[in-house]
C-alpha cells in the first residue's frame, strides 16, 4: 500500500469533472487522511475535447472506458458511465476481474447485479464502493455499514428522491396539479425530459435495495420492491393530508417482519412535525430504527455534482488507506436470500379518498364493503356539496389488511354512485 | 491482523457491560465486517462481584484498570472510566505507550489532552477513536473525519447534550421554570445529581471542541470556547421566540472565520421548522455546512448504554479491520493551531428583553444606548402593563457587534427605570 493511489476515471460528466478537480486540488489534504497520495492516471469521456473546467494535461486519455480497467497503471476504477447493464456492467466486471478496485455511483447496476459484483470483488480481494449511488453526499452508506452495527435495524425509510420530494413540496405551497409541476420542474432542470425513473419510483426503488441489503444483510432484491409512483397524487390529497395532520412523500421503506423483508416505494402520509415529514424541497433524507442505539435521521443534499463528488472521494480515501471490509457489510457469501413479505401479511393504516355523488345511501355502500373486508374507519372528513358536484368523502382507517383494502375499494368502485377510482394512500408510521 | 482482535475492557458500569454483551451475543456478524473475530480477554471495574446481566466467566479480571494497559493479550483497552485527568489520562497514555490501540467515550479527555494524545498514539503506531464521546450512536466522528472530505466545512452546530435539551424542551411545552423543571429531570434520572456540567454547558463545550478539530483541522482548543449555560432561561424568553418564530436551543457553534475559528456555547435562537429547531426532548442533533456537498444534518440518541454501546462497537471493529487513519482526520504533527476568533471580530443579530417601569422615557433609554453602539432594531415586542408592575420590553436587533450590545446593555442596566439584568441571546442563523 506504499506509493499513490491510482485512480482510472471513467465518466467525465459534471460528477467526474467535479471528482477530478478535487482530487488535483484538495491532494495534501487527502493524503492526510489516506495515508498516501491519489492521482488520477487516466481518464475516458466520449469527447476528449469538451471543456469541463479541470486541467487534465499529463493524464492519459482512453477512447474506450474497457480500456480503463486493463491499465497497469491503474489501482482503482471509478465508474461514473451509469446504466445497469452494458458500457458500465462489462465495465466494471472486467475491472474487478483485473484486481482493480472500484467505486461507483451506479445505483441501478448494484440493485441489479450488486450480489454477484460484490462475490466478484470478494473472489479477486478487492473492493467495491458506492457510497454515491444512495442520497449523493449523506454519508448513509457508511453509517450503515461501519456505523450502526451494534444491534439489528427493525426498518429504514427514507426520501430517496429529490425530484419527487421537490415536486410534491411545490403542489403542496402552490397548490397546483402534478402535471404542471411537473412541467415547470422540467424547464427549471430539477426534472428530466423524460421523468419516468423519478416519479415512477424507480430510482427510489434502486436506492431503497441498495438500502435494504445494508440494513439487513440480504441479498439486494429489486424486484421484491412494491412500487408506486406519485403521478396519481392530487393537491386535493395533499390538502387532506395537511387537515389530518400529515405530510404526503414519497418514501422507500424497508422493514423486517414475521414473513421476512417488506420493501415498498410509495406515496405515504407521513405525521407532520417528524423529522422525515419536515424534509423540504430537493432534500434527501434516511431514518432507521437502530434497536437499543435508537432511532436515526440524515438528511443532506442526494443528488448534483457536489454532493456525489463528496461520496465519490470519501470511497477514494476509503480505498486508499486499505479500509475495505465486505461491500454490503458482510461476505457475498453470508449474505442472506431477500425472503419477501407475502403480500396476504401487508398491513398498515390508509388514507382513503372517495369521490361520490352527493345522494343517500352512499357512505352505507362505502361503510358496507369495508366491514366486509373488516377494514375500520378511525376518522372521516366529508368535503365539497356545491350543488351538482360530487362530494369527497375521506378517511383514515385503523391498521388493516393492503389485499383486504384493495378488494373492498374495488367493491366500492363498481358503485354507480362512486365517480373516479378510489384513491389509497399508506399512513407510514415513521 | 489475523487471529482475533483481543479486547481489554475498562470500566463495567452500564455502558461497559453492554459493550461485553454485543460483543458476546453478537460475534459472528461483527466477525463478517471485521474480517476476523473480536474477543474480550480482560476487565477491569472496582467492584467484582456486582450483577451486570452478562457472563464474564473466563475472562482475566484486573482490579487495577491500569493492569490492562500492560497485558500482553490485550490489543485494543477500552476506556471507560471518564474523567480528564487521573485514571482514565493515564490508563490510555499507557495503553498507547505499550502500542495497545485505544477506544474511548471520554470527550473531557480528549476536549483537553486530544493532539497530545493523538500525537503519542501515531508515534508509537496505533490508533485513537473515539465515537462514543460525541454524540452517543450518531456516526458523526466517522462522518466527518471520512465521509464529508472532499469539501472545506464552514461551520458545525449542534445540540450536543439531552439534559439541556431535555430541560428547553420540557420548559417550552408546560411553562415552568428552570429549576422547577430541573428538579423533575434530576427525580426522572435525566439530569445528575451535580447537573453542572450539563446545564453550565461544560458537556457541550467538551463535544464541541472535538467537532472543531474533526471539522477544521484544528487542535483542540477546549479553553477557546466561551460558554454561557441555561440556568438563566426564563420561560418568558421561550415564549418570546415563539412569538418571534423562533426556538430556544442549547447549541454547540463552530464556524470558521476570517480572524480564525469561532467556538461557542450558549442558548440561542433558533428559527422555528428547521431541522435544528425540531430537536425534541433528549435527542442529540448535529448540522454541518460541507460546502459544496451542502448543508448535512444528523439526529439520533446522544447518550445511553445503547446509542454509546453502538459507537463504542463501530470503533473495535474499524480497529479489528485495521481502518485506522489519523486519529482527527490529518497527522498529529500537521493539525493547525486553533487561531480564536478575536472577541471584538464576534458578530450576530441578538434577542434582548428589558424589564422596564412602565413610565414616560424608557423606551428613549434604551433607544438611546442601542443608537450609542451603532445596535439597530429589526423588531420589538412590548408585554406587561397589569398595574404598577414592571413591563417587558422584547426586541430583535440587527447585526451587531457581540462587545457592542454588552456595553449597550451594561449602560442601559444603570438606568433606575429597568428592575432586571437584561437579557440577551444570539439569534442563530441555521
């Protein structure tokens, strides 16, 4: 471990611009801590010749980010490429093969494939970071892994998503529908052209994985992940969320139960005045029950060059100075298969919202199918009654069965009484 | 490093012996991140024979803690005695002389002896942690000496100690006064019997000057931070910022200046619905600026056998996987002297409360010695007028050079129209 750390930066985009320029300008201070020195030998960019505000003259430049892993001159390989499959896999399959080290921010790459990478790295006796795939600069990964170890996490959620966060905050202030939010978040850059991976739940569901597997030890399970996006959330149920005393967020949330490992992306009503509840705007922020050490909350910057960059370096350093350890906090081969939650077991309260017409009879149909379904109601709002418009019938229930709530909503709607599909919103009890 | 790290344990109260029984119960998953096995071989307490829910049977006992320093089958002693001087000092400057690493809780110790300790365990090559003196289970040692590097840190603040915040928080929500509230929280358990250190923010200034070194560089410089308590908060005060929007905190500042480094301790105000200001009851919080990776901010359980078990734990195994970089994030040797912001440099926006006669003049007083001192107001709150009794006169000042408003307030507490030492209280902008 005698000599300079050397780094092979592949992705010169503004996080790998941002990374280089700390590493060519914070280098004593780094060396500080990491024992050494950490030089960057060569990069790869799809165009050499884009201005990105660093100076990398000396350094050698690959066409090809494959070839950033066959280097002798190069120790570690940071993968900024993105994508869970292609360019970035091969690419860091072959580093991991070559006895090269590798940091990354690839969130969708490690949910999908971080059980094997991780057997990889192990098999070669090297490591595998990605303290920037989940909430940029909060140093969750680490706390995870190195920090709250003592005693079992029973759950961890978290507002994985600085879009959506951004976006439900904006209708909640202004009012104003999700596709118009949405719109005006794009021309302001906070969204992408084509959203789907944020307000789908995707990324959340990416990062919550990642999450979970640190949280519990299991094998990273993304297709255990129930999913909803928050492109059906309305101001109305907002609005309603504010009169009950909650705020409506997108969530990940990873619980251990009875049945095995519970993980679910979804809009969730979140009690005002908690710390996950006051999380504003583009923020990102995690919770986890720690057992005896107590309950836990970051919050801190997700997402942006600076924030990424600041992971992207602590892993550098980490690296560096020898401080591997295994990549999910235990052996590739210890960790334990992702037993999901039968969905029969799924229990919370919910926000429910009906939209009916204003004629007798209507809250004896609701009530009817929810007894049925042995689903109670704690509270109720009865909203609207301009003449000729339909009434919002709303209510929190006591904790019930999700299949069981599914079914009598579906019984509801078939009601010619009832106008739009009911909307169901999980109460998270954070 | 191979063969298991072995574990000479000093102090046995409750934090000790939940530390032996993590590390007896829960040894194969701290085994998978350390990458070998951790074991206890020797303790040391005063008392044998005392019950602690824990099987010691088999491990060396040591009635003289200093014993454990010494033996050759202990590579890391466990410092929990407590204390800046006396046992405790010279138990870890032994333990490091013998080339034994060392954890501890002991933030007084460090608070006063920390770059010569630090000094003396990279001399002799071993490590210095010390997690659980900050902040119980937050990760935020770990955190700042490796998570938020890449970025300058302009400034940390935090709410470093649950009595005091325990006692703000108590006195908020029912009205009482100081010692009344005190009272309770020393008959719950919450304070100490001598809750001088809490309450006279000796506590907070010990956790500070650790967050300084860890956040700047910078030796610590115990003697640098001037303190004020919260014996002399009045509920009136607590009900006045609320009117203002405002919460009153016992918070820990560190900011880095142009003159140098300022250390402060004291109740301020802090603006309502912001992270720091939602703290409740006895939980522990700290918010830093990292720059360009953006505001961070971490709350958790500050004290206890679980929330200090956790840290204590998180230490041995960095220990065990030989993660040991420098003990404050830069070499002993290259740790900057701690340059303290000059006192006429010190600047804020400051809360004031006259209690004033209710008669002509008063206000043109006051006004008077404000304008003397170039102290402008920003807003006023006037209070009382119940007959022949003395009426508060509240106001908010623009920011004002700290020696300024003294010298305002000192002239002004001449006047035989005001009947109470005034009050003042920095507005903390977070």
């Amino acid at each position: 471990m005698s000599g300079e750390l050397r780094v092979g930066l592949a992705g010169l985009g503004t996080v790998g611009a941002g990374v280089a320029k700390v590493l060519l300008t914070q280098m004593r201070a780094l060396s500080w801590r990491a024992g050494r020195g950490i030089a960057i030998t060569a990069v790869s960019a799809r165009d050499k010749s884009r201005p990105r505000g660093v100076e990398l003259g000396g350094i050698a430049f690959e066409k090809d980010a494959a070839a950033i892993a066959e280097r002798a001159d190069v120790d570690v390989v940071v993968e900024l490429i993105g994508g869970e499959e292609g360019m970035a896999r091969s690419l860091v399959e072959q580093a991991l093969r070559a006895k090269k080290h590798v940091v990354t921010a690839n969130k969708a790459l490690l949910a999908r494939h971080g059980a094997a990478l991780a057997a990889l790295a192990e098999r070669h006796g090297v490591t595998l970071k990605f303290e920037a795939a989940i909430c940029g600069g909060i140093p969750i990964v680490k706390s995870l892994r190195e920090g709250l170890i003592a005693y079992d996490i029973s759950a961890v959620r978290g507002i994985l998503n600085g879009t959506c966060n951004f976006i439900l905050t904006q209708m909640e202030s202004t009012g104003r529908p999700f596709a118009e939010v949405l719109g005006e978040a794009q021309r302001l850059g906070y969204a992408e052209a084509d959203p789907t991976l944020d307000i789908g739940g995707g990324d959340t569901a990416h990062k919550l994985t990642l999450l979970t597997s640190l949280a519990f030890g299991t094998i990273p399970d993304l297709d255990g992940v129930a999913m909803t996006g928050i492109d059906k959330v309305t101001p109305a149920d907002i609005g309603f969320a504010g009169e009950f005393g909650y705020r409506l967020k997108l969530l990940g949330v990873a619980r251990r139960t009875a049945g095995g490992i519970e993980q679910l992306v979804h809009p969730a009503m979140v009690r005002a005045r908690t710390p996950l509840a006051d999380v504003e705007s583009s923020f990102n922020a995690v919770a986890a029950d720690a057992g005896e050490a107590g309950p836990f909350f970051f919050q801190g910057r997700g997402a942006g060059r600076g924030p990424t960059t600041s992971a992207v370096i602590a892993d550098l350093v980490d690296v560096a100075r020898g401080a591997f350890g295994p990549v999910f906090g235990r052996p590739a081969t210890e960790l334990a298969p992702a037993t999901r939650e039968p969905a029969e077991a799924r229990m919370s309260a919910y926000y429910l919202r009906f939209q009916a017409l204003d004629v007798p009879g209507v809250m004896a149909e609701i009530s009817r199918h929810l007894a049925n379904e042995r689903v109670s109601i704690e509270s109720m709002i009865q909203r609207g009654r301009s003449p000729g418009e339909p009434v919002a019938i709303v209510m929190i229930t006591h904790e019930a069965q999700h299949v069981a709530v599914v079914r009598a909503l579906k019984a509801i709607a078939t009601s010619d009484k009832i106008v739009e599909t009911p909307c169901m919103i999980p109460m998270e009890a954070a």
